[in-house]
C-alpha cells in the first residue's frame, strides 16, 4: 500500500450487485492508496452518500431493479462527483449511453484491475486541476471560471461534469483556434475515440447555446474538430 495519510486517500464508492466483485475492487483498490466503500445497488449508495462524501464513484450499469444509468441520470443534477461506469456491455452506444447519463469513463467487463486503478487515477487528476488562467469566459448570460471550473447563469450555478469543465478550459485556453478530437480527448483525459467527444461537445452545447443545433459559441470546424468564440473574446 501507498505511504498515504488518510487525508490524502481518495475515498471510491463502489457500487456492483456483484459480491465478488465488490470484495476483490474493496481489496484491490484498499491495496492501492484508496479509501473504498461498497454498495450492493443505487438504494445502499444512496444511503452511503448521505453521511459521507467521496472522491469518486465506480458503478455497474446493469443492476437489477434501478440500473446503473438510472441512477446516474438522478444523481447528476444535483452531484458532479467523477463517475467510472462499469458495463458487460461493449457496443459502442450503450457506451456513448453511459458518457450521456453523465459517466466521466467507462470500463468494459472483464477489466484488467491495473487499468482500472489507471482510469480512477486519471480522472481523479482531471477533478483535481493544476493552476489554470484566472479569466473567465462569457456565452451570453453564462459565465465560466477558467480557474474554479464553475458555470453561472444570471448568478445561478449551471451543472458541469468533470470532462465539460475540461473541455471548456482546453478549448477556452485558445478562443478561436480550432483543436482537433484527438487533442480534446488528450487534453480532458476523456476517454474513448472521437465520438465520445462529439458527445461531450453535444452535451456542452445545450449548456451554453441559446439553439445547440445552429451553435453560435462552440463551432465544428470541418475537417478539423471544434473551436470555441465567447463573447468576450
């Protein structure tokens, strides 16, 4: 194990109705610098997330009774703790379905542990940014800090996932220099191939446009990838 103090254990929710499962990640993940603590479906996590706070949260999506995705779905406007979504599924929609319902990753099963502990890694860092331009970026009546990764409408807080925080500062950080899918994807530790940043930027869009389908601010550069003009830039 990790030469970590408590304080610096990022603390995992697991959620799987898999028993094994959830001992062998308990184990595996505990081995590994983390704080873990399982749940057997959405109603046991529900309850967990009422008395402790975590870092991050793993989540099968096919759970009998209320899924994966459905729980997600109703956590996310009011929790924008990372989530690495589990699935026995491996077509690339039910994936892109995961990234929708407001997944940061996703991890095909089987899994190699290794990789999961990479992924969990990955976004942790990614929810835990270094220094980024104090400036802020204005969409109309919206408004983005570069620096606190935060989105108010008329002063109302507007809910962003981990990954369309990242998105916006790597596309905010150049405002009107297109950047292709590849280097998003790098830049937000994403995941995935290009289609899952058409789904982030899709996602982005009917955050920030008054019409996502004829988008003023985040533009498609065929050919090339996106490209962001605020107002104030």
């Amino acid at each position: 194990m990790k030469n970590n103090s408590i304080e610096d254990m990022p603390h995992v929710l697991v959620v799987d109705d898999d028993d094994r499962l959830r001992t062998l990640l308990a184990k595996y993940l505990g081995d590994n610098g983390f704080i873990v603590t399982p749940a057997d479906g959405a109603e046991e996590a529900r309850r967990r997330m009422q008395s402790l706070t975590f870092d991050i949260i793993v989540l099968d999506l096919m759970m009998p009774g209320e899924t994966g995705l459905e729980f997600a779905e109703k956590l996310r406007p009011k929790n924008n703790v990372p989530i690495l979504m589990l699935t026995a599924m491996g077509e690339a929609e039910d994936r892109i379905r995961g990234l929708e319902k407001g997944g940061d990753d996703y991890l095909t099963k089987p899994f190699e542990p290794r990789e999961l502990l990479l992924r969990l890694h990955n976004i942790l860092k990614r929810a835990r940014p270094g220094p980024v331009p104090n400036h802020e970026l204005i969409f109309g009546d919206a408004v983005f800090s570069m620096e606190r990764g935060e989105m108010r409408r008329r002063g109302r807080r507007i809910h962003l996932t981990e990954v369309e925080a990242s998105l916006l500062r790597a596309l905010g950080a150049a405002p009107g220099k297109p950047m292709t899918r590849e280097t998003l994807i790098e830049a937000t530790n994403a995941g995935g191939e290009g289609r899952a940043i058409d789904v982030q930027v899709t996602r982005l869009r009917r955050k920030i446009e008054k019409d996502p389908r004829e988008p003023r601010y985040l533009k498609t550069v065929r050919g090339k990838g996106y490209v962001l003009w605020p107002d104030n830039h």
